[in-house]
C-alpha cells in the first residue's frame, strides 16, 4: 500500500503532454462502443430476474454514472492489444458488484440522493433495497461462473469478500477518531479502490498479459481507487449537492471519518477537537457548516489534495512497463482527468 501520510518519491511522474485528453468525453470516446456494449449487457441482466422484481433491476442497471470501471476495463484491455467480447461480460460484472454496493450504502447512509435521482432504497424502502442489492451480487457472480476457467468467477468472489469486508472495518471505526492513517487508508483500498483493481487486472488476464504488465495494471487500480475514494470523501465535505448528484455530509451523519476530519482532529487544539468529536457524536443537518469552518481553520483540503495527486503519480508509475497505445494514453488521461476534477474543489 502507498503511504499517503509519506513524501511523494522524488522525481514526479508526469503524464506526456500527449497523454492528458482534456476531458472525460475525450478519454472514453475511443471505448464508446464499448461502453455502449456494456450498457445493454447490464440492461439484459434485467431479464434475468424474477419479473416481479424487473422495475428494481431496470431502476438500478439503467443509471447514469460515469461507468469508471467499465472504463478501466476498455483501457485496460486497449493498452495489451484488442477488446472482446469476455471483456464486456466482465466489465458488466464487476459493475453490477459496485452498483450492489451502492444500494447498500445508500441503505446504511440513508441517502436519498444518488446521480441525480432517488436512490432505491429512497423509492421502494431499506427492505426492499437490502435484498435487491444482494440480489445484484448474486447475479454478478452467476454471470461470472459463466466462463469456461473458474479464476474469473474466483476473483469477482475474492474482491466481493473484500469491499464487503472493508464496508464493515469502516463501520467498526465509526467516531473513532484515534484511528491511524494507515488504517483509514486500508480500509480505502479494500471498499472502494478494489474493484478498479479488478477491471484492470481482469482486463489483463483475459488479455493474456505478462505477469509483470498483470501487477501493474492491479497497482493502477489500487492506486487510482483510492485517490478517487479520497477525492469523493472530499466531495461529501467540500463540493456542492447540485454537482456531486447526491446527497453531502452523509460520512459524518453516520460517524464516517474521513481524512480531511482526521487531519483537522490531528491538528486542533483540544477545545476545537473537543467541539469536532462533539459535532459528530451529535449529528445535525446544521452540523456540516460547522465542521466546514473547522476544515478550513486547520487547512485541511490543501494537504488532502496532495494525498490524491500522490496516489495518482503511483498510478502513473506504474503504466511505465505497458507498451506505448491508445489505451495506456487513456489510462494517463484517466489520472489526469481526477487530478483536475480535484483541483475544483478549491475553486
């Protein structure tokens, strides 16, 4: 794991300025197809539920994220040679492991808001929504038993365990504010930064990759997983509601510390870690501004920043070993695009 909490080796790793697209629309435009393929998999998979559960499966397969991961996977697959046709089912996999995911977030967060839109759980109750999300994990890994070689179907399962296992290392440590840095920054790689680490390995394997061009495209997603992950808790303190497309300040209502409280509480005087700790103890809607003064007062964006933009160098170190191509140039341009949707957040 990168120690986010030491300095970036020297010698910065930089994208060529011939690998930084400018935009998202930029990066994906050469995956579209692609994406497009992944698109109508998932809406397929609707067809394999139980019909009376087609309006919750349509409603969660439909949506309109970013499909990240799917992404990766294309990049990923474009950097050692041609995408096929096992690269969509797994990109489709892996995403209906993250959207279960987020069902149960929303669940335990109590957001109402996701991408723009009711989260599921808001429309049809936490019931409804718990089940629905397990169901979605079911159906990922029944997918994957789908291939011929049991190591896909292996390592879908591996990863599940995994972000499941992260989500509850992080409920476990809710309001523990003498959490170490390492650990928060564990619990990132297994909840969240996981799952990219499976598209771009998964996109390897089925790419008959070398061992070597294997770990490190696996260390690309750990490393970009978890400078998007910290990036996102940033959104959650200092974006806006309109933007982000959900619902904010849903880590701290439910006792979620994320690094900028973490480093606020490192550097308060006792007063102000008292007041901190009591905020969050005591959670209110109105409780937000009020920690947003105290993230500000001990400058903690500042050095967040810096946390993401070292994870993302060790994300770009590590596409040193793939061949010069349309996909690694992406994969930089995937780097760079967070790095600036970052610096947004001190605008």
């Amino acid at each position: 794991m990168l120690a986010a909490d030491t300095k970036a080796a020297a010698g910065v790793v930089e994208a060529p300025q011939t690998e930084s697209p400018s935009s998202w629309k930029h990066i994906v435009e050469p995956v579209e197809p692609f994406l497009e393929a992944v698109s109508q998999r998932l809406a397929r998979q609707v067809n394999e539920f139980d019909p009376a559960l087609a309006q919750y499966a349509e409603y969660a397969l439909n949506g309109s994220g970013k499909h990240l991961r799917p992404t990766l996977v294309a990049l990923a697959a474009k950097a050692l040679g041609k995408i096929h046709d096992s690269h969509v089912t797994v990109a489709a996999i892996i995403e209906m492991v993250h959207l279960a995911t987020l069902v149960h977030d929303d669940v335990m967060d109590e957001a109402e808001i996701r991408r723009g839109q009711l989260t599921l759980a808001a429309n049809w109750g936490n019931e409804i929504a718990v089940l629905f999300g397990d169901c979605l994990f079911a159906q990922a890994l029944k997918l994957a038993a789908s291939f011929p070689t049991p190591e896909i179907c292996r390592s879908v399962a591996m990863a599940t365990n995994t972000v499941c296992s992260g989500e509850i290392l992080q409920t476990q440590h809710r309001r523990n504010f003498d959490r170490s840095r390492r650990e928060y920054f564990r619990v990132l790689e297994m909840k969240t930064a996981e799952l990219f680490a499976l598209s771009s390995d998964l996109a390897a394997c089925l790419s008959d990759a070398t061992a070597v061009q294997r770990s490190a495209l696996r260390q690309f997603g750990l490393a970009f997983g978890t400078a998007y992950q910290v990036y996102d808790d940033c959104v959650d303190l200092f974006g806006s509601e309109v933007k982000a497309g959900k619902s904010l300040g849903t880590d701290l209502a439910k006792g979620k510390l994320t690094f900028p409280v973490l480093l606020a509480w490192e550097r308060a005087n006792e007063k102000d870690r008292a007041r901190l700790e009591q905020l969050v103890q005591n959670w209110q809607p109105a409780s937000l501004p009020r920690v947003s003064e105290l993230l500000a007062r001990y400058g903690t964006l500042g050095p967040t920043t810096e946390v993401i933009e070292r994870y993302l160098d060790h994300a770009r170190e590590s596409l040193r070993v793939l061949p010069e191509s349309s996909g690694r140039t992406g994969l930089f341009g995937v780097t760079e695009y967070l790095a600036r949707q970052t610096a947004t957040l001190s605008e």
